[in-house]
C-alpha cells in the first residue's frame, strides 16, 4: 500500500506543523491510525526515519514533534509491553489503543498523552493543542520576552518571617505549583506567587533548563541522563534528585556541552 502523506501548511498559516510519526508492530493497525491521522493536515509526516530493529521500534534520525505508537490489542494491557520505544528525537509520544484500560501503562511508561481508538476528531484535536503548547514552554525566551541579557543575579523571596535573598547560582531546581513556584536551595524550599514561565524570564539562561513542562533544573547540577525501563530518559541532579525528561535528549546533551 501507498502511503498518503500530508502536505506542509503554508508559511501564513498561524499553527506550524506537527513533525509526525506512526509506528506499531502491527503493520495493519499502524496504516489505519495513519489514515485517521491524515485528517489533521496540520501534522507533517516523517516516518521515513523509521526502523524497525528486533528488540522493538526505534524512532532513527528523523526528529519528530510527536510519535504515534499503536498498541495492538494483544500487548495494550501488558506491564511490561514486548515493545521497546527509543524516541530520544521526539519530545512526545502518544499511545493509541481500542483498550480503555490501557490508559494507566500507557502513562506509567511516561507518555505524554493517550488516544482511545477509533480516534475522535475533537480528542485528537484536543492532544495535537496541547503539544503545541508544551512545545511553545520549551522554546527559550526571545526578545520579545523582553528578557534582559543578563538577568538579575538574586532573587527576593518573601515569606512569613520577612525575606530571603536567593542567588540563582545556588538554585537547585525549581518546580510549577499552579500560579506558583517552588524553588529549591539546598535543604529549604521557598514558595513564589508566579508561573513558572515569570520566572525563568528572571533567571540566567545558560544556567537553567526547562526539562518538562513542570520542572526547570541548574544545568551545573545535571550529573546524568539515566535511560529508564520505557526508552525514556530521566534526569539526575547532583543532590539525588531525579525528573522526567520530556526534551529530545540530543537537544538536552547539545545545551549541556555549550552551557
């Protein structure tokens, strides 16, 4: 079978496209998802830098927004799936399974969203606006941000016994709690009445990275990117502490030997 792939929006429209893949160890399943996908023009294929390896799929050179990995039926529900997917170029996977209940591996295995087959317009609709939003948060700043070249050194935290002075090289991590932060300096956290997004406009940006839409950590504290059981990647900070990362590693591992 010919595969119809979907053309490149026009540079005027107000939503770039989606680099996108669809893989699955079931040829069929793989070609239906793609042919209900193919509905949404906004998504620009690029499975032609798929392989297929014997120990399970691997997303090769073609850097992707989003991948599609169909569950056939038989493994939807598995603990451990006889599938192993290595998306190191791709910041989000999206399970799609005919099982409701496959929800939970889906997410335990850290994906970012999960589709109920045979796909809905306005669910499908719903997760391509949300990629593009977490994709937006890990752009870094612009000019436009109005971030000034070399942001503030010390940070006022305000809390009930008065106010702590924070320099941001002493910043281990920081982490989003709704309309607030929470920061963390060695042993204390300090709680700020801002989003997330504030403020690492007020941070050095060579210092800090955003490694999910929740979490921005001190690229000097960074001691290791741990593959976990899922082919994801988790981040390890000098202290101890471990995050999920959300980013492509090769972008990860780029900022980290420019920092």
């Amino acid at each position: 079978m010919q595969e119809r792939k979907a053309s490149r929006l026009p540079s005027s429209d107000p939503h770039p496209g989606l680099r996108a893949a669809v893989v699955s160890s079931d040829e069929t399943e793989r070609w239906n998802a793609r042919e209900a996908l193919n509905a949404f023009t906004e998504l620009v294929w690029v499975d032609e830098g798929l392989a297929q390896r014997p120990q399970g799929l691997w997303i090769g050179d073609a850097k992707t927004d989003v991948v599609f990995v169909v569950l056939p039926a038989k493994h939807a529900r598995s603990s451990a799936p006889p599938w192993t997917l290595i998306a190191q170029n791709s910041p989000c996977i999206v399970i799609v399974s005919d099982d409701r209940e496959a929800a939970c591996t889906a997410f335990e295995a850290g994906a970012f969203d999960f589709l109920l087959s045979p796909l809905k317009k306005e669910r499908v609709s719903l997760c391509l606006n949300r990629i593009r939003r977490f994709l937006a948060e890990l752009q870094p700043p612009t000019r436009s941000d109005h971030r000034p070249p070399d942001p503030h050194r010390r940070i006022i935290a305000r809390h009930n016994q008065g106010m702590s002075v924070l320099r941001t090289e002493q910043i281990e991590w920081v982490e989003a709690a709704r309309n607030y932060v929470v920061v963390q300096v060695a042993q204390k956290s300090y709680v700020l009445r801002e989003t997330l997004t504030q403020f690492e406009r007020r941070l050095p940006q060579r210092r800090f990275l955003r490694i999910n839409r929740s979490t921005l950590v001190n690229i000097e504290l960074i001691s290791e990117l741990r593959p976990n059981d899922h082919g994801a990647y988790e981040v390890v900070l000098a202290p101890g502490k471990m995050f999920p990362l959300k980013r492509a590693i090769r972008e990860v591992q780029k900022q980290l030997e420019t920092a």
